[in-house]
C-alpha cells in the first residue's frame, strides 16, 4: 500500500457508501438475483426444515439403521465397542459368534469404534458380549435402544457432524465477510492497495472455508467409518437417510454458491490489480461483496439449522 | 441527451442475426424456435386425438417410425401415450407459451414501449436466449434415449418421475426433462431480471410508471412472477434430479420400493414435490395469461379508438391477480391427501382471484363499448381472447370450489379449462401480438384477408375441439387414459361420437394454421412496406420507424401522458401520441387514468 | 449500458448520513460488528452445547442468535443500513413468500397424527372396540 493510493483530502469528501446509494442498473439486478437466491434456499431449507419437525419420533435410532422399522424392537439391546483393544481378530469373533454377522459387518462394526455399534442382541446377550469383549480387553458397554426423529447434534452414534470444525469454519466465512466490506470500504475511498489487499485475504478465507468443506465432505463420504445408527455402509452418503440428502443437498448447493463466489473475487481482485477500480466506479466489487455476504448469511442460518438445532 | 453510446448495428451476420446483443434480434429468435416448437407440439396433440377418437388404429403415416413395433401391428404401445401427453404439455408450456410471450414479446417490446435503446443488460439478454438451446437438445434428445422421453406427466409427480422401475420413460428421459427445464428455467430466471432493471431504471424522461403500456406493466408484472417464484421450482426439479441420480430420498416414502425395483432408505414426501411444483406453477399460469392481458389491452383500446377504460385499476387488478396467485397453489392439491385445512384456505383464496379477473373483464368491455371499432385480424384475435378467458375463468371457478373439485378432478373438464386458458387465452393474444406488431417487428405488412380467414376458422375449431371436453369429462372421462373405451360409460354413444368429433376438429384447427404460416412467411419476404404507424397506435414504438433502427430511436422520445389518449375531444387527430403535449383544456380522471 | 444515468435522480446527503460518512473513515464500525459476530457465533455454540437436550429453549435461543448474526450482516456489511427503500421492496416480498411458503408447508408435513399413538387393532379385519 502506497500514499499515492490514498485520496488526497478523505476528510472532506463524503464517502461514497454512506451517501445514499443511488439506484443503478447494475445494483437493481444484484438485489433482485439475491431475491431469487433466498427463493431457491427457501425451497432446499425450507423442505429441511419441515423434513426435521415432522419426521416421525422413531426415525433413527443408536442401534438401527435410519427409517428401520422399530416397531417391535422396543426390547433390543445392543454393545457399543469403545476401543477395540489388543486382540481385534479375537474381539471380531465374538461379535461373530454373538450375533451371526457376516465377516463385512463386523469389520464395519470394529472400523467404527470408538462409536462401534453391534446391534440384534436381547438383553442377556448384550450383557453376555460386553463381558466377552471386556475380557478380551476392548472397551464396551451395553445399550439400549435410543430413538429419536433426527440425528440429535453431539450423539455420535447418530450424527457425524462435527460442529467444533464447523464452528471454527462458519468465523472463518464471517471474517471473510469483514473482510469484504472492507475492501469495498477501501475502494470507496480509493485506496486501491488496500482493496486488493483486503479482496485477497477474502479470497484465501473463502478458500479455507471450501477446503475445510472439501475435507468434511471426505471424512464423511470415505474418509471415516460411522455407526449403523448414522449409515448401514458405514459412511454418510447422500442416499443412507433423509438427513444425509438433506445435508449434502443444502451444503452442496451452498458450498457451490461459495466455489461461484471465490470465482467471481478471483476475476475481480485480478481486476483490482489492474487497477479497473476507482472511487467513482467500484460497482463490481460492490456487486460481488453484496453476492459474498448473502452467501454468508446463508451460512449462518444453513449452520444453525442443520448442525446445531 | 447524449448519443455516444449509440454504436453502429454490427457488420458481422454471426453477431448480427445470431449471437446478437440486439433485443430485437432476441425476440425475433425467441419467436421463431417458439413457432417451431409449436408445431412440434401441436403434432403431438394431434397424435393424442387420433388415438382417444379411434383407440389402437395405427396412426396413417407416423406409426412406421414413432414405434416400431411390428408385434402391436402398428398401434400405438400405451406408454408411448403417456410420453405423448408429457411432451405436449411440457413444449407448449415451457418451451412456446412462456418463451413467445415473455421471451419474444417481452424482449421486443419493453425497450421499445418504454423509450429506452436496449435491455439493461444486452448480453445477459442474449445468454437468456442461448440458455434455451441446452434445453432445446435435452428435449428433443430425450425422445431418442432407452426408455424414450419422461412420461411422468408435465407435472413430474414422484414416485412415477423418481423411480427408474416406475415406467420407462423414467429411465433416462426423466433426467433429460428434468435438465430441460432447468436451462429453460435459467433462461426465465435472468430474462426477468433482466426486464424488470429495464424496466425500473431505463425508462424514457416522462415515463412514469404510471404512463407505461399494459403490456409493458403486464410483461413487469410477469417478470416478478418468475424472480420470486421460479427459483422455487427449480430447487424442487434439483431435488427430483438428485433423488434420481444421487440416491437422495426427499420425495420417496420410507422403503418405498415401485415396479419390482430395489426398496430404497426413503423418509421423504412425494406431496412434498406437489406443493413446491405448484409454488411456481400456479404463478406459471398467470404468466402464460398476464402478457396476453397486457397485449389485449393495448389491442382493444387501439381498435376501439377509446382511451382503456380504468387503466389504474387495470394495473391494480394485475398486481392482485400476482399477489393472490402466490398464495392459491394449493387448489391444483384438493385430491391429493393434503391436509383438510390447508383445502378451505386455498379453496378461498382461489376463488378471491375472481375479483381482480372481473374487473379486468369488465373494463376490456367497457373500452370498447361505444368505440369506433375497427375489426382487424389483431383485434379479432384481442377480442376472441376475452372472450375465451371468460369461460376458461368461469369454468375455472369450478375447480377451485373443493366439492366440485372432487367429482371433476383429473378429467377431460379441466383439460377443456386449460386449453380454453391457454388456447383460447393465451394463444389468441399471441396472433394478436403478432398480428399487431408484425409491421414494427419486421417492417413489413400481414394480409389482412388471410388474417380473418386464419382467424375464423381458428376461432371455430378452437370450439369445437375444447368445449366438449367439458362435457365429456363432467361424463367422467378421465385425463391420460390412452383408451376411453375400456369403460362401460365411456363407450356410450354420445361420448365416442363427442371424441370423433373433437378429434376431426383439432386436425382442422391444425390445417387452421396453414393461412398463418403462408401470411407470415410470404408478408415476411414480400408483404407492403409498413409504414412508422400503421394502425394510428399511441405507444412510444410507433414514433419510431418499422423496423426500428439499431438503438431504437434517433433521440430518446419525451413522454407526456399514458398511451390510451385516443379520440381526445378537440385534437385533430383521433390519437394523440406519447410524444406529444396535451392539449392544454384536457384534465384526467386521477383515479381512472 | 444505454442511457441509464442520465435520468437518475441525485439526492443531497441527509445529516445522518454525513455523520455516518465521517465515521466510516476508520474501520471501528465494521471491526465492531466482526467482533459482535465472533461474540455471537462463541454463543450459539456454547448454547447447543449446553443445551442440547431441551429442544424448545435451544431451538428459540438458537434462531434469535441467528437471526442476529443474520441481520447484523445484512444491516452492515450490505450497507442496508444506506440503502433506499427500493432495496427492501426487492427483499421484503421474497421474505414474505419464503415465509408463507415454509409456514404453509407445515400442515401437510409436521402437524401430521402420530402413526404410532393411533389405536392399533389386535387383529386386523376386526374393528376397534369403543373403549370403555
Ligand atoms: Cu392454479
């Protein structure tokens, strides 16, 4: 950032973004496209939100896979297999031997500890295979069958999204935000160094963000192995529940969202450092800030309502 | 005012007639694949009525190579029926109505109506042009993909449009569809965005919004319609596409499982879809019907040499008829298990849409009462279009009324509805337009004769096609049945012979459509030179000369008054154009004008 | 672009707006706000966190911290705190549509009867017994 960037008396002269903002073309159509954009996460997050209220209160459980009939299984037992231990060859043939599982589901059973979820028992077997597996020197311990009507936020056995990650991820979105207004600030005064310096550290923030959402995306679909209680494959993918269409449905489309808008401040810091924008004419910064922040404050709801509520 | 941004029309034919930023250029190619697919669709229909007039008869000609199934001996498979019904449906409303009234009217005629030199934003015009051909490939690709083209009706009701065991034409042609409609749903998208700044910010010095054509209201209006509706449907066909290619389960129930096929996780709704669908398509059809209105308004005032009679509460009807149509979906729903309460809200909210469409109704009458009309082929068609909305508003009346609902849903009486709203409606108020504007779209005069005979006998068959569906579906006759007369009551004399009937009509309102086609196209090479205005119309796209120059106009016109200022008492003339003062003993009605 | 700007209007700045302007100048208004955010953000997950088990309380606390955030954002980074009233006829229908859509929703898919509190009959093609 150099002086020269700076207008000579910025005392004097009213900023541009607190004057009223006159209409432009360019301003009507940024608004009413954003009005269309609340319209179309109106349909993703408002199917999702009734999807959530209205499903039924024994939809998914901690011992059975999501939308298993559980009408009669109101006396199952099953193990959660915290540690797996020394002798895993050992644990997996208890498991076996108690529940008749195939070789594969066992696998997923032990690949899924320290969330291990091995189901289809009564209350003596449950108790019998903790003692087993005790004995073996892995860590279980009896459970009994816990429903509920969506995955509840920090149940591990029934929803593997990690909100501390995503926590840290939505500031992250925020301060690219801040970030953007300003750059927007800057250029509205004409400082021209600082609102390419500012539109870059929005790029990297909203590239962090997609890559924190990249790595979700591969913990969940391959990275990680997750309880039946979450998915029957043992990964989250979109077709092993509601919720799993509904998460990768509405953070995908926002996630597209993010990618178009790390596109569009690419091309526009590109243009800031070939000094296309002035005092007098920033309408694309602002524009692309304007698309930034919605984005954003989709994030914001999209965050609350699927992760933490 | 400044003419430095005036840029000379471009030299190159590929950006001057193809990749044009021309908003004129646009709407004449929006005009153009709209009439191609008309007669793709109109095709389709006649199909439908060959088979529902004489079931099973190899249709003469198209049955070698529509399906080449020896093994049926030339008759039609019944799925091929289903696919037949979807298509029509889904081209005469997604890819002719919509893109001819919106799409080519509007692109020709706000620029024009309202003063300005182009859209607000040229290439976002010509993208929301180019968009449509990406639709245009998938349509017509998916008659040729295993399975053929969807066939899960132009509502795309899951189960029958998610499960690949359903039918199949929910193998691939469902996707193919389901991508159709969303480039034509991107085309909408940003053709609307693009027409309502226009609109906003690029009118004329003196065009208030209150001085501003029906049409361009009625056209503004529409666009609001698609901005806020739209993107509804597309997140509901997003979620189709998924449930069928990612696996996701928002509209299939828990272990739904159909045709044999694997169960799948399900926990979602298919009334979900419905709901989402209608969002938009209820709204949908007041865009097929708004710019009609528009486009009758100015028609009739024009030929009846009468100021529109209560332009202000012309306008205020329009901006009701949207408002109240986003809260109504729910009416296309009654049959559908939806919950009881939710009915009676929408039942009532339906029926208060009649208020607007009354006023509406009785001020086109009220324009032309009294006037000094002048019957030509553009207001033949005006007036055909009145008329036909009065009984495709009454009749839809019916519908919205829950009790009747129930005996008449999904039979031949609302397919009769549609088409009299659609053909009837919509269809005419395009032959107006295009009757009407052709001098200023293409600088050159339509025949009148062949207009009245064209309009004649489309007027005649029209009738006799679509009013004795009313009374064969108030028989019980169901819609989407290939074969009637698999049911006792429907193989009654009566409604075979109504059947035949409707039938040989519709061939004859397709043969209909041979003076249009030879008017257009041989007025198109050889007809007159219009001259600037032709019908003596107020309007500012008649002060400027037909075709209009590059940019429209040699300086942006100044405007005065609203353009219904015909016959004004002591003028020379029987029209006043928006260019020009009022005389100065003239005052208007504050209320009406 | 045609002739867009020769017809629009240009509006005097109001006092207010002229303060707002001599505070814009340093960034505090817009680090303040960041910060509101991060206050907020730090809130809403110790909320679920702590709370996770009484979904009415955690659902209405979570939806007014979000909206918070939300509006905070909108109000300040989108400046619709300068902005004319246009803007809010472009968002204020959308919100009202989104609304009556979601709300409208809610019949057909949450206010549904339990399936499983509904008297199942011990043996089918026998009718239920009127109790008492
Ligand atoms: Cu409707």
């Amino acid at each position: 950032m150099t002086s020269a960037d700076a207008p000579p008396h910025p005392a004097h002269r009213p900023s541009a973004d607190a004057a009223p903002a006159p209409a432009t073309p360019g301003k009507v159509a940024i608004w009413l496209f954003l009005a269309t954009e609340i319209m179309f996460f109106t349909g993703l997050l408002g199917s999702y939100i009734v999807f959530r209220a209205g499903s039924p209160p024994t939809s998914y459980s901690n011992l059975y896979a999501p939308a298993a009939q559980l009408d009669r299984l109101k006396d199952a037992r099953g193990v959660v297999l915290g540690a797996v231990g020394p002798d895993a060859d050992g644990v997996a043939g208890a498991i076996a031997s108690a529940t008749g599982k195939g070789e594969a589901e066992v696998a997923r059973i032990l690949a899924a500890a320290p969330h291990g979820v091995v189901n289809g028992l009564d209350e003596k077997g449950a108790g019998e295979l903790t003692a087993a597996l005790g004995k073996l020197g892995a860590k279980a311990e009896a459970a009994s069958l816990r429903t509920s009507n969506w995955p509840r936020p920090y149940d591990p056995l029934t929803n593997p999204l990690s909100i501390d990650l995503t926590t840290v991820n939505t500031f992250i979105l925020i301060c690219s935000s801040a970030t953007m207004v300003l750059a927007v600030s800057a250029i509205q005064q004409g400082r021209k160094g600082r609102c390419s310096l500012f539109l870059l550290a929005t790029l990297v923030l909203g590239g962090t963000f997609l890559g924190v959402q990249v790595f979700e995306y591969h913990e969940l679909l391959e990275g990680r192995s997750y309880p039946i209680g979450i998915s029957p494959t043992g990964h989250f993918t979109p077709e092993v529940s509601l919720f799993a269409s509904c998460f990768f449905t509405v953070t995908g489309f926002h996630g597209l969202h993010v990618a178009a808008g790390v596109v569009t401040l690419a091309i526009v810091f590109l243009g800031s450092l070939l000094g296309r924008f002035s005092a007098q004419d920033f309408g694309a910064v602002e524009y692309a800030g304007l698309y930034w922040h919605f984005v954003d404050v989709v994030w914001i709801l999209l965050f609350t309502i699927v992760y933490l509520i | 005012m400044s003419d430095a941004h005036v840029h000379p029309r471009p030299r190159n034919p590929l950006t001057r007639y193809v990749f044009s930023t021309d908003h004129k250029v646009i709407a004449v190619q929006f005009l153009f694949s709209g009439l191609i697919f008309f007669a793709v669709g109109g095709l389709l229909a006649m199909i439908i009525r060959w088979q529902l007039a004489w079931p099973w008869r190899p249709v003469p000609i198209l049955s070698k190579w529509l399906w080449s199934a020896p093994a049926l001996g030339g008759q039609m498979p019944p799925e091929f029926y289903n696919k037949l019904f979807t298509m029509h449906a889904t081209i005469m409303i997604f890819f002719v109505i919509i893109p001819i009234l919106t799409g080519a009217f509007g692109n020709f005629l706000i620029p024009l109506m309202i003063g300005a030199r182009d859209m607000a934003f040229p290439k976002l015009n010509m993208f929301s042009y180019w968009i449509m051909w990406p639709g245009f490939a998938f349509l017509l690709a998916s008659f040729f993909v295993e399975g053929g083209p969807s066939e899960a009706g132009w509502t795309g009701y899951p189960p029958l449009s998610t499960d690949p065991h359903a039918a199949p034409g929910s193998l691939n042609g469902q996707t193919y569809w389901l991508l159709a409609l969303l480039c034509a749903g991107i085309s909408s998208l940003t053709g609307s965005i693009n027409y309502i700044t226009t609109v906003v910010m690029l009118r004329a010095p003196g065009m208030k919004m209150f001085r501003m054509p029906m049409t361009v209201w009625s056209l503004f209006i529409t666009a609001l319609l698609q901005a806020f509706a739209l993107p509804v449907l597309t997140s509901a066909l997003v979620m189709q596409l998924l449930d069928r290619t990612a696996g996701t389960n928002f509209f299939s129930p828990v272990g739904a499982s159909v045709g044999n096929g694997p169960a799948v996780t399900g926990g979602g709704a298919p009334l979900l879809f419905q709901h989402l669908f209608w969002f938009y398509s209820h709204p949908a059809v007041y865009v097929m019907i708004l710019p009609g209105m528009g486009i009758a308004s100015d028609v009739i005032s024009t030929f009846s040499r009468k100021p529109l009679f209560g332009y202000k509460p012309m306008v205020v009807a329009l901006a009701a008829i949207a408002g109240l149509g986003f809260i109504v979906w729910g009416h296309h729903m009654f049959q559908s298990g939806m919950n009881p309460a939710l009915g009676a809200t929408f039942m009532v909210s339906t029926m208060m849409i009649a208020l607007p469409s009354a006023i509406k109704v009785f001020n086109w009458i009220g324009t032309m009462w009294g006037g000094r009309i002048q019957y030509t082929s553009a207001m033949l068609n005006a007036m055909a279009f009145v008329s036909m909305f009065i009984i495709g508003g009454l009749s839809g009346i019916f519908m919205a009324a829950t009790p009747v609902d129930i005996h008449i849903h999904d039979t031949y009486f609302i397919v009769g509805h549609i088409h009299y709203v659609l053909f009837g409606g919509s269809t005419f108020a395009i032959f107006a337009g295009v009757y009407y504007w052709f001098p200023k779209i293409f600088g050159r005069t339509m025949n009148e004769g062949l207009g009245k005979v064209h309009f004649l006998f489309t007027f005649i068959f029209m009738t006799g096609t679509f009013l004795f569906m009313h009374i064969v579906g108030w028989h019980g006759h169901m819609r989407r049945i290939p074969d009637p007369t698999v049911y006792e009551f429907l193989r009654a004399p009566g409604v075979v012979w109504m059947n035949q009937f409707m039938t040989i009509c519709a061939f004859a309102l397709g043969l209909a459509q041979v003076p249009f086609v030879l008017n257009f196209f041989y007025s198109l090479v050889a007809g007159p030179k219009a001259e600037a205005n032709p019908w003596k119309a107020n309007s500012l796209e008649w002060t400027t000369a037909s075709p209009p120059p590059h940019y429209n106009f040699e300086d942006l016109p100044r405007v005065f008054h609203a353009p219904y200022e015909y016959s004004v008492p002591g003028g020379e003339e029987d029209y006043l154009p928006q260019t020009s003062p009022l005389p100065p003993n003239i005052t208007l009605d504050p209320v009406m004008a | 672009m045609t002739e867009a700007d020769a017809s629009l209007p240009i509006v005097p700045a109001t006092p207010a707006q002229a303060a707002a302007a001599a505070d814009v100048e340093s960034h505090a208004p817009y680090l303040k706000i960041l910060f509101a955010l991060f206050l907020l953000t730090v809130g809403e997950y110790l909320f679920a966190r702590f709370l996770k088990d009484s979904p009415g309380p955690l659902i209405f606390g979570l939806v007014l911290l979000a909206s918070a955030k939300a509006a905070l954002v909108a109000w300040y980074f989108m400046h619709l705190k300068y902005e004319r009233f246009w803007v809010f006829l472009v968002i204020g229908p959308a919100l009202l549509m989104a609304f009556i859509l979601t709300l409208l929703l809610f019949p057909d898919f949450v206010m549904l009867p339990d399936p499983l509190g509904e008297p199942v009959p011990a043996t089918s093609g026998e009718a239920p017994r009127p109790a008492g």
